[in-house]
C-alpha cells in the first residue's frame, strides 16, 4: 500500500510536517514503504513536482492525508 501525507506550512520542518516527517521515519524503520513531502498545494511547480516524484517512486496512490495547519 502506498501512503503519501501532505502538510502545507509556512515552515516546511516545524509543526505538522515535523511529525509528518518523524512518521515517515518510523514507517521506514518497521519496514514500510512510504514517502512524505512538505509543500504548497497551491503552487503549481510543487504540485508538478509531487506527481513527479510519486510517477517515479510508485506509478499510483493508494492514499493521500492532506493536511492543512
């Protein structure tokens, strides 16, 4: 299953996208395969950027968190 969480922040590594991040970290450890990334949803090169990286990662989505705050 492919899991990929979303957090839009002002401050790419504090609040939310820090505790998104430290799961990733963990999920890898226990021997999951997941990805996380920090970004603006509403700018559309890091939106291209995701779809990118996730077309190279994966080919698909099973599930999308996007988590705004």
């Amino acid at each position: 299953m492919n899991i990929l969480q979303i957090n839009a922040s002002d401050n790419p590594v504090g609040g939310a996208a820090r505790v998104m991040l430290d799961l990733t970290e963990i999920l890898e450890k226990k021997g999951h395969e997941c990805f996380g990334l920090a970004l603006d949803i509403s700018n559309e090169d890091e939106r291209q950027c995701l779809v990118s990286e996730l077309d190279e990662k994966w080919g698909r989505l099973d599930i999308l968190i996007n988590n705004v705050g």
